[in-house]
C-alpha cells in the first residue's frame, strides 16, 4: 500500500548524462552489470574476483513478489557488510555473502526501497525518503520504504550511534543515483539518442532535450526484469551537493503523521495470527537467581494451557491474557539467590571491581589499551598553576519506553519467524539461531515500527521467549512485558563515577586535565579544550550490580556532566565568565560557533543570576555532531524549574529541518528526566521502584521554553542529532543551579541535592 504524503509539489531536478560512458548492455532479461559498482560509505563494500553472484532472486522469488522492474543491489561478500561492532571471525554465517536489493522501480513507477534500518520513533523513514527522491528524481509521494525485515532486507547493524543520516542516508542516496543513471541509459538506448546528447532526469521521466522525446521510469521497467548490480570498485554516480538539494534539506511533514497520532498505527504490540495464544513468563524474586524445583501442576490443570520450561526458563500460554496470568501465579517455584550489593555500596563498588586487562583510554576514548595519554603531567603539576579536583557520580535509570517489549512468534517446518521491536533486526536473528541452534537461513526477524528504544532494544529476549513459548505450545505466542517487567529485566543505563583533577594558570589556560570514568563508559570521554598534558582513562567495573546497555547517548552524556561541570567549576573559581573560559581553551571553529550562537540567542551576560535564579551553559561534541545548551533555572520552590533552553545545534547539512528541531527538543526534555528526577533504586538484586508510579518522568509541566539555533552547514558531510543533543543538558543546570546558589551538585539526578 502506497502512503499518502502531504510535502509540497515535488520540484524539477535535471541532470545532464552521456549515456555512451555506461557500460550496460541490453539482454533477452533486460539489463546486466554485474561489474558496474560504486565505493559504500556504508560498509565498504570490495569484491575481489568475479561478483559472488547469490542475489536469491529465485529463493526470494523477488521479480514475483515485487512484479516487474528494476531492482538495484550491492554485490557483498562475507565481513563486508559490518557497520559498526562486528568483530572478525564471528559466525560467518551472519555476514551476507549476496547480492542485496536497495531499491525496486516498478513499471508503475512506485519505488520501493529496503532498508535494514528500523522505525522507533525518530522519524528516519521520512528523510530517508527525501534523500532517495533527491538523488533518484522522483516525487516523495512515490517512494514506499520496507524496513528492517531480515528475510527482505540488506544486512545492517542496527539503528543507533546517530548513524542513520551518514551512513545509511549517503548509501541509499548513491544506490538512488545508480538507479537514475542506469534509467538513463536505457532511455538513451530507447530513443536511440545520439552520443552529443543530454538527457535529463526530472520527477521520473527522462527527457532527451535535443528531440524533445520523453519517457517514464514506468514505462522503461514495463514487462522487464531488470537488475544493476554494484560491486565497489568504481565510484558512484555524482551526488548533489547539499547547496543543490531540492526535495532533501526542506521541511517534510512526517509520513503517516495522521495514523501516528490518531492511534491508527500499528506497532509490535498489535500484531496478530491466527489460532495466537498469549505468553507470560515466570520471573525469578531478584537477578542472579537459579530454579531449583518447580511445580506445575496445578497450572497444567487449567483448560488451555501450557507449560514450558527449558533450563530457568519457565513460562506458560494461554488462549487469553487473564488465563496465563492464572496460570502464571499457579506455578510453585524455588529459587536459589546469589548474595549482592545496596545501592548505598554502588559507586564505591564500581571503583573497586574492576574488570582486569580492559581498562584503557584509546582514540574512541576507551577499552582495550592503556590510558590516552599526552604531555608530562608530572611536569605540567610542578609549574605551580592551582590545582582542582572533583568526582562526579551517575545513578542507573531505564530507558522507559512508551512501548515494552513485545514479541510475537510463530514456528513452520522448523523454522522460526518473528515480529519484535528491536534496533538490531539482524542481531535478534543471530541470537534466535544460537538459541534453537538452527542456521539462520531458519530464522526471519520482522520489525513492526516501534514504541520508541532510545538505545534500549538491542537485545532479543522478548523474541526468544516468545519463540521458546511457541514452539513448546505448537502454536502462535504473542508475549508483551509488563511495565514491571521491562523496569526489572530489561538493561540499564550504566551508573557510573568520574574523577576529575585539572591544574589552571592565573590567565586561564588549562595546563593539566585527568579524567577517569569507572562503569559509565568511554563515549565522549576525551575533551575538546586544547590542553597540553592529559591522561585520560576508562575503567570498566567486573561484574556491575545491574544488567547495563547502550542508552541515548551512552556514556557521553556522563562524561559531557562531569567534564562540563569542572569547567565550569575552575571558571569560577578563577574568577573567568565560564563562556570565556571555554572560548579561550577552544580552537575547534565549529565547536565555538555553537558556543557563541547559543549564547547570542540566550543573551548570555545581559542578566547576572540572583538566589532564586540561575543562568549555566554548557557544550560538546559527539558522533559528528555539535552542540552548546544554555539554560535558565528558577529555584526557591521544592524542585528545580527549568524555565528556558537554548541549544545550538551543528551536524552538517540538515536533511529534515522538521525531523531535526523534532529529534533535539526530545533530547531535551528527555534529559530533564535523566538530569533531574530518574533512578533506578535496587536493593540486593531487586529492583524497588518498578513502575512509573515511583520512577519520576519529566511532565508537561516540567518542559521549559525550549528555543533551537540550528547551523546548517552545506560544505561538510551529514551527520546525526539523535542522541548529541541530549548531552548538554544536565551540565549546564548543575553550572545554573551552581550560579545560582553558590551549591554545586555532582550527582546524577540532582533534584533532591539543591
């Protein structure tokens, strides 16, 4: 089914071509080039020899599925689609080794492209679709987008590290030119043009202006089974530059708005088959606990039910939800509980629990080598500059999605297929075949667009339940976690501590800087100032007390609060306006552009703070992105008010400005939560406040002025502003508050510390 989209009229885009420099040749089949290819910013794409030529058009029975057409793919060999954290010498099996479908132009000329990237909320099949309709010349409206179906899709990763825009945005938008290229060609030798001639490209027709002849991409791919296929040896088509964009860097109203808000949407949860039973899964009273007997049987004796177990693992299904939970409180278990810490023990754990052999402080900041090191600290200490140091401490918090985690799960002839919510489709492919120990051509992974992740939905668990549910019931099993259960069982967000020692001349040059981060995690840890000496490390924690995992951001959020926080702790305590502070230990241009944009916006220094208001500001860089936030607070009540936000905002070209302001106020507001109220309070491996009921979340009464300076910048490349924004957030109301008050809070949250 098409979607309709509401975008203004889609504009003429015209590329010159000569035709006569391609090298296609027409077939019986339609068009074969198997050896044409491009360079993939993706997953640097290199096939040595011939094109291992396994498209699986005849498995999949593509050209059936998808009628006639020309479908454009990318030769793959194994280990050559990793997009990031694939280590060599993993199940080779995970690693493709075909030729993979990006896009298919039907001879209606509706364009489908498969992506293996997913949907959870940041409206990337929206700027996806412009970036294809740029680069391939067609209206939005035209463009359907199949995502993150591992049985459809090219591998991918996953949706995270803000990497959809660079990554997967440059991919499609050189798989959209190949494609338009390639048309152009036929066109060409359809019309029988000369080798002088021209044609052009625009809102899927391509023209040859010397005969004033024209011809659709519809009627090029009619009756035809066509396939272009690159291999990564030549480089691709010219792409437009960001300064010639016509349908990408233009507001675009997101695709399928009015079903979102509307609750005409589908997501994970409502996915139904027939004959479906629903799953409940026995959980034990606290982590690290092993099942030493059970009984069942009171359970086995209500109509419809079934019992499963495998190893720990016990669950039941039933024909409804009351059932199962009926069934569920029947079973008599036992379980055996390791002894754990309180929290009251956590951060002094963290720093005495360290992991052996993994500590380290490398060019990503962290793991896996000594210390980032530069300069002579010993040196730098002995030239007499006052010297500073602080230690800075994070609580664990949940992701709290609006959507749980859900799964539905249904076995034929021994294989296996499931619709979940996850970030990584391909990744809960690989973990249901460990699981069953079948091979992954048994496994097919769908991802429904989900209720939100913010780096949460990693991990398959849900999707293994359900399957082991099942298959043990012969049955469809639908198995949606409870709220408890997804603030209990699902990871967290690392806590974590950060000691901080710097040493400062009288003018304001930093001479000194020692950071270590112990847990949280190495994202952003190194900093951005110009300092002569550093020493830099990461120290990851044996055994943490909590399940932890990637959150929004990761650790750069922690590290950007306790790097942000001395800086401006040292500024004051020298006597320097902390916006100048920062600016004269900065020569990275971008990074003081949103520095002094945001602060031009705000006003900062037109107004001094008072007892009951405060002024702070913050910034950084992250995942190609740039950021500073300064923030206005309101003290003298029982909690901080947040009254006003300004966000300076740098990550290249923008694709989407909507998408864009969109993605940075949520990082906003999400980071009051993470800055302000959230924890995770646990005692001895129980989790004590489970339910939103006693988790604080930011509320609408809570969501301040926020205003957004955005610095479009054309002459570099995209990059993402999912999860940067997010950082600067609680540094700059810790340095508000701080001016405020003269108290500063060191801790992660922070409401009850003013």
């Amino acid at each position: 089914m098409k979607r309709k989209i509401e975008t203004p009229t889609a504009p003429t885009v015209a590329q010159g071509h000569n035709y006569a420099d391609e090298g296609v040749r027409a077939t019986g089949e339609g068009v074969r080039a198997t050896r044409d290819s491009f360079d993939s910013e993706l997953a640097q794409h290199k096939v040595s020899g011939p094109v291992p030529y396994r498209f699986e058009l005849e498995r999949r029975d593509f050209f059936k599925l998808m009628g006639c057409g020309l479908v454009v793919g990318i030769a793959v060999r194994n280990g050559a689609a990793q997009e990031s954290g694939r280590a060599g010498g993993q199940n080779r099996e995970s690693m493709p080794e075909d030729i993979a479908p990006w896009i298919h132009i039907a001879e209606t000329g509706e364009v489908t492209v498969y992506t293996g990237k997913v949907e959870v909320g940041q409206n990337q099949r929206t700027a996806l679709t412009q970036q294809v309709a740029e680069e391939l010349h067609v209206a939005p409206e035209s463009i359907s987008m199949l995502m993150g179906d591992t049985d459809l899709t090219p591998y991918d990763a996953g949706t995270f590290g803000s990497r959809t825009t660079p990554q997967m945005g440059t991919q499609l938008r050189k798989v959209s030119a190949l494609a338009r290229e390639t048309l152009i060609t036929l066109a060409a030798q359809r019309m029988n043009a000369g080798k002088s001639d021209k044609l052009t490209a625009e809102n899927g027709v391509v023209r040859n202006p010397a005969t004033g002849k024209k011809i659709t991409y519809g009627e090029l791919t009619h009756g035809q089974k066509l396939v272009k296929v690159a291999s990564g040896d030549d480089d691709p088509p010219p792409l437009a530059s960001p300064a010639e964009w016509r349908v990408a860097g233009k507001p675009m109203l997101k695709i399928d708005g009015r079903a979102f808000v509307t609750g005409e949407h589908e997501y994970t949860v409502d996915q139904s088959l027939p004959e479906m039973l629903v799953g409940k899964v026995l959980r034990p009273p606290a982590f690290r606990s092993t099942l030493t007997s059970l009984d069942d049987s009171e359970a086995k004796q209500i109509a419809g039910v079934t019992v499963v177990r495998d190893g720990n693992f016990v669950g039941v299904t039933a024909p409804d939800l009351p059932t199962a939970e009926k069934a569920l409180k029947a079973l008599k278990a036992e379980w055996k509980t390791e002894q754990q810490i309180t929290e009251s023990e956590l951060f002094s754990y963290l720093k005495e629990h360290p992991e052996q052999g993994r500590s380290g402080g490398g060019e990503g900041g962290g793991g896996g080598g000594n210390a980032y090191t530069v300069g002579s600290i010993e040196k730098a200490r002995a030239d007499g500059a006052k010297t500073f140091e602080s230690s800075y401490t994070i609580a664990y918090i949940q992701h709290a999605p609006l959507e749980p985690r859900a799964a539905l799960a249904h076995w034929t002839d021994g294989k296996v297929q499931v619709w979940t919510g996850s970030q990584r489709p391909f990744a809960v492919k690989e973990e249901l075949a460990q699981a069953f120990h079948i091979p992954q051509s048994s496994v097919r992974v769908v991802i429904p667009d989900t209720g939100s992740a913010y780096g949460g939905k990693h991990t398959g668990e849900a999707a293994i339940e359900a399957a082991r549910l099942a298959k043990g019931a012969d049955k469809p099993v639908k198995l949606i976690w409870t709220r408890e259960e997804e603030f209990t069982w699902a990871y967290f967000r690392p806590a974590g501590v950060a000691d901080v020692k710097s040493a400062v001349k009288s003018d304001g040059t930093i001479t000194v800087w020692e950071f270590d981060n112990y847990n949280s995690g190495p994202a952003a840890i190194r900093t951005p100032y110009n300092i002569a000496n550093q020493r830099i490390q990461f120290h990851p924690t044996e055994a943490p007390p909590l399940r932890q995992g990637s959150y929004r951001g990761l650790a750069a959020t922690f590290n950007h609060f306790a790097r942000e926080s001395h800086m401006d702790e040292v500024a004051r305590a020298i006597g320097m306006d902390p916006l100048q502070f920062r600016l004269k230990n900065l020569t990275d241009a971008r990074l003081r552009a949103v520095f002094e944009a945001a602060a031009e916006r705000f006003g900062w220094g037109k107004s001094q703070s008072t007892k009951e208001r405060g002024f702070g500001i913050a910034g950084g860089y992250e995942k190609g992105g740039y950021m500073a936030t300064c923030v206005e607070v309101a003290l003298g009540g029982p909690e901080i008010q947040v009254r006003r936000v300004v966000v300076a905002w740098d990550c290249g070209p923008i694709v989407n400005p909507n998408g864009v302001r969109n993605q940075i106020m949520g990082a906003v507001v999400q980071g009051l939560g993470g800055a302000l109220f959230e924890t995770i309070h646990f005692d001895r491996g129980r989790v004590l406040n489970p339910h939103f009921e006693g988790y604080r979340m930011p509320r609408f009464s809570d969501t301040p002025e926020i205003e957004i300076v955005v610095l479009d910048r054309k002459e570099v490349p995209p990059f993402g502003a999912g999860e940067t924004p997010i950082m600067g957030v609680a540094p700059a109301i810790a340095n508000a508050v701080h001016a405020a008050t003269g108290n500063r809070i060191r801790t992660m949250p922070m409401q009850k510390l003013v």
